[in-house]
C-alpha cells in the first residue's frame, strides 16, 4: 500500500480497506468487542459511526477470534462509500440490530461476533451504519439455514437528517402499533397496513414459534421456497405488505427485497413462493378477518377458496381449502423500515 503523506488517521481506514480488498474475511469488523455483551448504558440512543475501526487499540479484545468458512457465493467489498456483505440480522430483546459476521472466538465455534448496526436516516433507503462507541458482543450462532440478507453498512459516519426529511411519500400518519403488537387483533385493518413496516407472520397451528421465512439456498438467487422456521429476528421473516388497492397487497421479504413478492406456482396451484415481480394474478393478496384475531390470506390466481396453509406433517407452506388452524394467520409489526 503506498504512502500519502499528510494523511494522518485515515491511513489506518485506508489500511482496512486494503486488507478488505484483499482478502474475504469479516472479523475486520469485529473490533470493539465487549465479551460481557451490551448494558443498558452502551443500548441508549445511536450516534452514526463508521463501520471500520479508529486506531489498532480497537482491536485489543479481538486476539482470539477467527473466520468461520465462508459461503462461496458471498460478497464482501467496498462500492460507493459503503461496504457489501452478507449478514444475518438479529434483533435483541432491547430492540438492537445485530449484524452477525462470520467469526467467532477460536475455541467457541458456537457463539459469533454481533456487530451493532442501525438504519441511517439518508437518502440510501436500507443502509445501515454501526453506531458511535457502541460494542460488539458474542451470541449463540444462529440455526442452520437461517436467512442472510446483502446489507450495505456506511465506512464513514453517515449523515442523518432532520425528522422531516423523511420520504415524501411517507403516509402522513402510521397505525398505533407498539413494537411487536399484533395487528390480527384489530377488525378491520387490512387497509391499514403500514408499507413501512416490516411484520412476521405465524399461523395457530404451529403457534407463535414458528414463523414463515425463506428457504435459503443460495443467497440472493435462492429459488424463493418458503418454510416454518423458529421465530427470531432473521430477515427471511421479515415481510413488508406493499398496497395495490383496498385489502389487497404484494408481500416481499427483507432476504429477497422488494422484486421478488409472494406468488403460486402453476399446475396444483399449491405452492407459494417467491417470485419476480411482475403483473401476474398470483402476486395480489387479499387479507380478510377470520374474526378471531387471524388473518385468512387468498390470491386473484387461486381464488377465494384457497388459503395459505401450512401442510400438517411437514409445516411446508401450501395453498388449501377449509378452515383449518394453519390458515389463521397472526400478524405481527417487528420494526419500522
């Protein structure tokens, strides 16, 4: 790397972003780390930071930990000011997002690195910064098949606007939903479903530890089948409600992002899935009060009679008639965009 005189503390940045360069390996990123986990003291409100560490003294606690194997299809680079990679989100029980690396400690291969992220108010929509002095910390590694999502994380501060720069179109007001409120319980909501908000959806067969998630086998090109997988704060279980008309709605994932929507296949028209988004019949969900506090989900292609459903044996997502518990949908508000 050549030197640039008078560069002073960037050319540790400048360093770091070389090594990125260089080599696939995010425990770069795991600087700052706090084995005792987050306080209440360090989870108050965020300061936008940078991604990439200040000084070589970030790195004091950082010794033992060492790159898992990474997936060959994973990105990891520098573009436009902001760094790529895959990562699964994990929100704590405080309401902190996590970005899990693909690191740990090298004696522990069941705990990883989380490193703290939050979305910046830019006019980047889905970018992240890490927030000033803020820590990582160590958690249990996630179940296998978990959804990872390619986030983009500000290496420099980000720049946070005033409340009122919000997006134009932003709805002037948003339903009164607490964090992790349930909507089902409402009547009448279905046209108030905030489009800037991400939900999880359960159903009262499998109960509420089970959510619908992507199935994720191959990252970005995964083939968009769904599943039942243990409720958390992944983003294959995060689903925006996007409106078309009155009651109806396209779904998209935070996984797949908005041009991949919750369609049907052909033939059985039993199997939803994800799929590009385009002007076909399957892609229009219609949502109607079952009046328990559940919701019942139909689409324009397979008509009224069929509802999202979740097959008994295997808790696979299907398309079925009825009235059965796995058509009974909870939907539950998990965060703002």
């Amino acid at each position: 790397m050549p030197m640039i005189y008078g560069e002073g503390d960037k050319a540790f940045r400048r360093l770091q972003e070389q090594i990125m360069k260089d080599f696939d390996d995010d425990s770069i990123l795991a600087w700052r780390l706090d084995p005792k986990g987050l306080t209440p003291d360090n989870s108050s409100a965020a300061i936008p930071g940078g991604i990439l560490a200040a000084s070589p003294s970030d790195f004091a606690n950082c010794g033992q930990i060492a790159l898992r194997k990474r997936p060959v299809n994973d990105s990891f680079g520098v573009h436009g000011g902001s760094l790529r990679l895959y990562l699964i989100l994990h929100m704590t029980s405080s309401g902190e997002t996590l970005g899990l690396l693909n690191c740990g400690p090298e004696h522990d291969t069941d705990t990883v690195v989380g490193v703290p992220l939050a979305i910046t108010l830019a006019e980047q929509p889905g970018e992240y910064t890490r927030p000033k002095d803020r820590p990582a910390t160590l958690i249990r590694q996630p179940a296998p098949g978990i959804s990872a999502a390619l986030v983009r994380i500000r290496v420099g501060r980000a720049r946070r606007l005033p409340a009122a720069a919000e997006k134009e179109d932003a709805p002037a007001t948003r339903p009164l939903l607490g964090n992790g409120g349930d909507i089902g319980t409402r009547d009448n909501m279905a046209a108030h479903f905030d489009p800037y908000t991400w939900y999880r959806l359960t159903n009262n067969f499998s109960g509420r530890s089970m959510a619908l998630d992507v199935r994720n086998d191959g990252g970005l090109n995964s083939t968009g089948l769904l599943m039942m997988a243990p409720s958390g704060y992944y983003s294959g279980q995060f689903w925006r409600f996007i409106p078309q008309s009155p009651g109806v709605f396209k779904l998209h994932t935070m996984f797949l992002g908005p041009n991949r929507v919750l369609d049907v296949s052909g033939g059985g028209k039993a199997t939803p899935h994800l799929a590009r988004e385009g002007d076909f019949s399957g892609q229009f969900w219609t949502l109607e009060s079952w009046g328990d506090g559940a919701w019942k989900l139909t689409n324009a292609y397979t008509g009224p009679e069929l509802h999202l459903d979740i097959y008994p044996d295997t808790y696979e997502p299907c398309m079925a008639e009825g009235n059965c518990t796995g058509q009974h949908w909870h939907i539950t508000d998990i965060n703002s965009v």
